[in-house]
C-alpha cells in the first residue's frame, strides 16, 4: 500500500491525489451541511422576524453560498498538487473566474427577488399599464448589466486584457451592426410598443392571420397565446410594419347575418321576417339596440338574402350571443312558414324528336 502512495503519477505522488480528491469530497459533503443548515435552521430564523429582506437574502444565498464552498474546497485541494507555474496560473485564473460567476449569479437572484418582492406587487396595483409593460423590460435590463459587469470583473481579476479585448471587438463591430439589423429593429418596435402602446398585456389583437391575447411583451419579441391555445413569439418589427386589431378596445362586436330565403317568399313574408329579426334582436339585453339594423339586401342567384346587422356589447361572451339569437331566428322563422333557400339547379330536357 505504501509502494502504491509513493508512485508519482503527472508529478504528484497517489498519496496526494487520494487528498486532493479526499478535500474535493469532503468540500461536496461540507456544502450538503451548510444547505441543509440554512433550509432547516436559518430560513427558521429569518422566517420569524417582520421584515422580508432576510427571507429573499437567505434564500437567494443559499444556492450560491453552497456553489462557493464547493470551489474553494476544489480550488484549495486542487492547489496542494505540484504543477508547473502556467498550470498553476491556468487553475486559479479559472477558479477567479468561477467565483465571480457565482458571486454574480447570487446578486443576480437577489435583484430579481428583490424587484419580484417589492415593485411588482406596486406595478399590479398601479392603474398605469404602462409600467406593466416597463417591468418586464426594467427586469431583463438589470439582469444583463449585472452579468456583463460581473463577467468583465472576472476576466479581468483572472489576468484578461478586457481593454484589448473590448477593443478587438471593435474591429469587427460593422459586421456585427450589420448583422444585427433586425436585433435593433426589434428593440426598436418593443420601445415604440411600450411608448405608443398600440396594446397591452392581457388584450386579444389580430395582425397577420394570428388571433390571440397578449402574454409578454419583451425587449425583442412578443408573445402571442392564439385561440386554438399555441403560443406565437412575432419579432417587435413586425408591429411597426403591419396593421393591428385591437379587439379588447372596441366598444362592441359587429355580427351581420345573412339568411337567403326561397324565391317563392312573397313581400309580405319578407316584410314579417324583417319584424321577426328586428324582434329577436330587440330583446336581447347584450345587444345595442339603437344600432342594430334589418335590411331585404340582394336578389341572390338561389335565394332572396335578408341581412341583420347587430353588435354585441363589449366584454361578453360572444359565441353565447351568436348561439342565442341563431336559434331564436331557427326556431321563429321554422314557426312562420319562412323558407330558407340551398343551391339549386333546374334541367330542362329537350325534345329531340320534336
């Protein structure tokens, strides 16, 4: 066994290994404790007091906190082996770079949390959607400045040249803009939506052939839930380029019915159909009755077409209406003797003897 622990394997003997490996463990087994602590005895703790800043604090820490145990458990066993000086400036440059991901990563949730704990309850009650919209974009924003400014100060503690490496990006910066054309038209349209504000989250619109409510607006896109229950993410351009239907904000639905009686309809039955429609119509209370419109409008080519023209008051169900008053008109128009016309073709067979 000591014959074994003596031989050097990559310049280090087994033995150090075996403890290298030993403090990686024993850092893993370390983390578990402290995450069980903290889930079992601190969160106790902090769940007693009034104020809900420690809650967010303990819980937003209790991942990361568990995350840096592990790194500086590896990032100490892992310096205990002999390696050559660029091997040892390779490890603990990767190591301060790994800490200032968690590091980020843990303030990262704790903004988040923070802005999920105290604006957003601020925002649902505020009668202003226009920081309903904001939020969002508000969240994501802080989001990304926190890991970009995370991200530069680790490869900076980890020995990069950011400056130089800020600067050669520049000189591929026009290609760059020119490939992010369409990006910046997006972010464009999302500002313009959030500023015109064409709709809000929650409306039903229409614009190209999709038909649905508004679930998210963000920075690049917007998310679309259609009737048949798919969600469509459209490009914030999009919006700038095409016309809109906001059918949350109309004042009422239009409905125009169309019925085609039989041509042997005399003007007296078409003259008691126009009172029936007008009739059903009238008494129902979800329609405006004031705009509503019955009117004998074309000799068709297999039926004499009588139109009603109604609107549904804004906010209800729509089908349900429609459903009420076609039934209503079936159910009238079958009790007085009314026609209704299908497609018809009449053949005249000619004598060829004659």
């Amino acid at each position: 066994m000591e014959d074994f622990l003596a031989k050097e394997f990559y310049g280090n003997t087994a033995e150090q290994w075996l403890i290298t490996l030993g403090i990686i463990f024993g850092s893993v087994i370390l983390a578990k404790i402290a995450y069980w602590i903290i889930g079992k005895t601190i969160k106790q703790i902090t769940s007693r007091t009034k104020s809900k800043l420690d809650d967010i604090l303990v819980d937003q820490f209790e991942e990361p906190g568990v995350m840096a145990i592990i790194i500086f458990g590896s990032w100490y066993g892992v310096g205990l082996l002999s390696t050559t000086e660029e091997v040892k400036q390779f490890l603990d440059n990767t190591f301060i770079l790994a800490t200032a991901i968690n590091i980020t990563w843990f303030v990262s949730r704790l903004v988040n949390s923070i802005l999920e704990e105290y604006l957003t309850p601020y925002v649902q009650k505020s009668d202003n959607t226009l920081d309903d919209a904001l939020l969002p974009v508000l969240r994501r924003g802080l989001r990304i400045l926190i890991w970009s400014i995370g991200i530069i100060m680790g490869l900076n503690n980890a020995g990069f040249d950011v400056a130089a490496l800020i600067a050669g990006l520049g000189i591929g910066g026009l290609a760059i803009a020119l490939a992010s054309q369409d990006t910046v038209k997006n972010v464009i349209g999302g500002l313009m939506i959030i500023l015109d504000k064409p709709f809000k989250i929650g409306d039903r619109i229409m614009i190209d052939s999709f038909d649905g409510t508004v679930e998210d607006i963000g920075v690049r896109s917007t998310r679309i839930r259609t009737m048949d229950g798919r969600q469509v993410i459209i490009p914030n351009m999009i919006f700038s380029d095409k016309p809109i239907t906001n059918i949350t904000r109309e004042p009422a639905r239009r409905i125009m019915v169309t019925l085609g009686l039989v041509y042997q309809t005399t003007p007296e039955q078409m003259e008691i159909a126009r009172q029936t429609l007008k009739e059903i119509a009238g008494s129902h209370e979800l329609i405006e009755h004031e705009n509503t419109r019955v009117f004998f409008g074309n000799f068709g080519p297999h039926s004499l077409d009588i139109t009603l023209v109604y609107f549904i008051i804004a906010g209800n169900d729509y089908f349900e209406v429609q459903n009420t008053i076609n039934t209503s008109i079936l159910k009238e128009f079958n009790a007085l003797g009314l026609q209704f016309a299908y497609p018809t073709q009449t053949v005249y067979k000619i004598d060829q003897k004659a």
